[in-house]
C-alpha cells in the first residue's frame, strides 16, 4: 500500500482511544478486538499490507487469540514513521502497584512479507511477533523475543508531495472506507481464488495417484492373462519329467493345449528339480486364475475413482468450491463430497450457501465437519429439528434479511413447522462443541442470539431472496 493512503489513513485515526478486549490472528489477518463490538483489522497480505477500523462486530472469537498481555490495556495513539510505512498503535496498562506500562505494536506494512511485532516500549524489547527470524535467516536484523527491536532499514523514500486521493474506481468516502473495499472486495477473493486453485492442485494429485495405480493393476492383469501358459507348461512338464536332467534350463517338447500340436519352450530353473518345476508353474496357475477376476474388479473400481475424481476437477474448475480437505486422500475425498451433495442446500451466491441437516447423522456431520469456524449454525431453540448451516465463503457479517431466512428454514424444518413466532437460536460454529459419547446430532453452543421467526419452505425463502 502506498505510504501517503496509510498516512491518510492515520490522520483519520491518530486520535483513536479505545480499550483492548483481545487479540486474534487467522489468514494473514490480524484483529485487535475492542470492548465495544469492533476492530482495528491488519491485513498481512503479501500483495499489499493495511489497515483499517471495522465497526459492529460480533463477539470476538477465542480461537486463535494471541498475546493475552494485552488484554485491557488502552490504546492511546496511532502514528506513522515518517520515512517508511510502519504504523504503530500505542497502548497503556496500570499494574496493581498504578505503575504505567506501555506497549507498542509495530505494524510494518511492507511487502511481500509484511509483520506485527508487541514491543515493550518502556525497556524497547521484543515481547512478540507473527514472524520471528534469526540473523542467519536475515543478516540485517533479528526479531526474537527479549532482544531489542531495531526497525527495518530500506532504501525506501515517502514522496511526501503525492496527493494521498481515494482511487477514482472506489465508491468510498474516506481512506478507511476504502481500505475496507479493497480487503473485503479485492484479497478476499483473490484468497479464495488462490485457496480454490490449491485444491484442485490436491485432486490432480489424486487423479495422478490412481492414474499410476490403473497402470500397475493393468500390468498384473497382463500377468494373470498368462495362466493359460502357465498351464501348458505344467502340462508339457508332467510327462517329460524322467526326461529331464539335472541342470537343464529349457524343456522342447509338444504342446498339447495346441490345436495344431506345436512346438512349446519351456522355461526350466537349474537349481530346481522337475516336480519343483512342475509346482511351479502350477502355483503361477493357480495364482493367475484367482486373481484374474480380483485384478477385473479392482481395475473396474479404479477407473470408476478416476472418473469420481475428474468430475470433481471439472466442477471446481468451473467454479464451485467443494469443501476439500486436504488431509483427506482419494476415497475419503470423494466419500466427503458424496455425503455432502446427499445434504439439502442451495447456493445463494459466492460469498452464501445453505445447507440443511434432515437426520441426525447429517445434523453431526453439518455441525461438526462441514461447518468452519466462520460459518453461522441456525436451530430452533425447545423443538427438535433441522441443523441448517450457512456457509461464510467471504467471512464476512451475514445481512439481516439472510439471518431471517435461514432462522425461517430452522423452523421450518422442525417439530414446529405449523406454528408462528418459533425461537431459533444462532451463532457461529466456534462457539458449537460436541460432548464426548453424545448421540448423533447433539450440540451444545455459547454465544447465541436468538430471533423468532415464521416458518418457510425452501421455495418461499428462494423467492425472497430472488434466487
């Protein structure tokens, strides 16, 4: 980010006071969470590095938090270097003996490989960062813990007469606005993008996989092709066995599975008598013939995996984001996917998807497999019923519209369907937890809001939302 819109963007907040609830970090992004439901978010992104207020967030998640010395602490200014872009906020904290201490986070916003160091500005040593790196690693400078902090020393110079306007192709208002936009409109999806592409790098691994496991299936069935020769040479054994010597390494005599009576060569093993000839060939006979039929099958099975695994390619490659696990490898990927397609959802639109649990094993598998941290769960609260999950692509805040009709599809899909004004209690699946050795579909959650809503089928809530 150009240093002049950092600046613009500091005199816009230079004057921040706010108290510190707790801090988190997860993709390249880092929060610093405030007391009144919102945030300073710091985007570490190797194609450009911000920061920007983020106001009416939800419950700040306890998953992933990070430096806990920070939390109560005070933030008492925000300023900028003035030769380089390194934003720092500064934050207070009184001790029980009422002595100050004060913390300085050091957001250097240069890319490609931007970092957040905690400061300890009273003694000017590093308490933390999200990188940390040796002098082996960067002959320049170290960032480790309790070793003074020096800032980076680059040949970059501020042209501080550049104007810092808001890009004509932004909407915004303001310099935060826009900062705003470009994550949320611009990394994000190019995030996602790039995530989309990773997992269709793993699924062509797996195709490469099974590829090379047809390949080895189709040189054992080509051996096992061969029991009828292995037949005929046991058979060209047996009536010659007094006929051969010790040491010979090949029998001539006639084929007598040959219509026309030929001539047959027959492989013999030195150091092998006639009657461990003879056992020989019968043994690969015998091994050929029943795995012929195992071998057909498997090589069946597999090329069924590889067509399984190029639909998946096809669907990801025209845009759709299954939900890979990279963990997983090919029957288990494919196992995953099959269950979720079997599960009632619609797509609403890239950043939106809704699915919807009718059993209890597919209530568990929404809740405690599909679901990611940031997606929202929906059930109506006293009713048994449905497990419906929305899926946050984008991580961002769902509309209130969105809201209301996933907690509509709760109750409509649950022992309340023909009632009004049924509670459904949501939240997001952080805060679900699924007790030890409880039945399929049992949750407990924290953290929940809950709306009372009419109940609606799937067609009414499609129209809604003009879908």
């Amino acid at each position: 980010m150009k240093y002049n819109y950092l600046a613009a963007w500091v005199r816009e907040f230079e004057a921040l006071r706010a108290g510190v609830d707790r801090l988190t970090f997860e993709s390249n992004t880092m929060r610093i969470h405030l007391i009144k439901d919102s945030s300073l978010v710091i985007v570490l992104s190797p194609q450009d590095s911000f920061i920007y207020y983020l106001e009416s967030e939800h419950a700040p998640s306890k998953k992933n938090e990070i430096w806990p010395q920070l939390k109560g602490t005070f933030i008492t200014g925000i300023s900028i270097k003035p030769d380089d872009r390194i934003i720092s906020i500064y934050c207070e904290q009184k001790d029980i003996y009422g002595e100050t201490h004060i913390y300085e986070i050091v957001c250097e916003l240069m890319p490609p490989k931007p970092n957040v160091i905690l400061v300890n500005r009273d003694k000017n040593l590093v308490l933390d960062a999200i990188v940390k790196y040796s002098l082996a690693d960067n002959p320049m400078r170290m960032v480790l813990v309790n070793q003074p902090y020096y800032p980076p020393k680059t040949s970059f110079e501020p042209d501080l007469n550049e104007t810092a306007s808001i890009p004509a192709d932004s909407n915004a208002d303001t310099m935060n606005e826009y900062f705003v936009q470009r994550h949320m409109k611009t990394l994000l999806p190019a995030d996602n993008k790039s995530n989309l592409d990773a997992k269709i790098r793993l699924l062509n691994r797996e195709l490469k996989r099974l590829n090379k496991k047809l390949g080895l299936q189709k040189q054992d069935l080509n051996s096992a092709l061969k029991m009828d020769y292995y037949f005929a040479c046991a058979e060209a054994i047996k009536p010659n066995m007094q006929q051969i010597t010790p040491g010979q390494e090949e029998l001539v005599t006639t084929n007598y599975h040959d219509p026309e009576l030929g001539e047959i060569r027959v492989p013999l093993y030195p150091d092998k008598s006639p009657q461990q000839n003879l056992n020989y060939y019968l043994k690969k006979y015998h091994k050929a013939k029943s795995g012929k039929s195992f071998i057909e099958i498997n090589l069946q099975r597999t090329r069924e995996e590889i067509d399984a695994m190029q639909a998946l390619i096809n669907r990801m490659e025209y845009g759709e984001d299954l939900d890979v696990d990279g963990r997983d490898k090919g029957h288990n990927i494919r196992q995953r996917i099959n269950q979720i397609d079997r599960i009632l959802q619609f797509r609403i639109d890239e950043a939106w998807q809704v699915y919807i649990g009718r059993k209890a094993k597919e209530n568990d598998f929404i809740s405690t497999k599909l679901g990611k941290a940031q997606d929202w769960w929906f059930h109506s609260r006293i009713y048994r019923g449905a497990h419906v999950l929305l899926k946050n692509y984008r991580k961002q805040e769902p509309p209130v519209d969105l809201i209301r009709a996933c907690c509509a599809l709760a109750a409509w899909y649950s022992q309340a369907k023909f009632s009004v004004n049924v509670p459904v209690d949501y939240t997001q699946v952080r805060y679900l937890r699924k007790p030890k050795g409880s039945a399929a579909g049992f949750i407990t959650y924290t953290n929940y809001k809950t709306f009372f809503a009419n109940p609606k089928d799937i067609r009414s809530i499609k129209e809604e939302l003009g879908l």
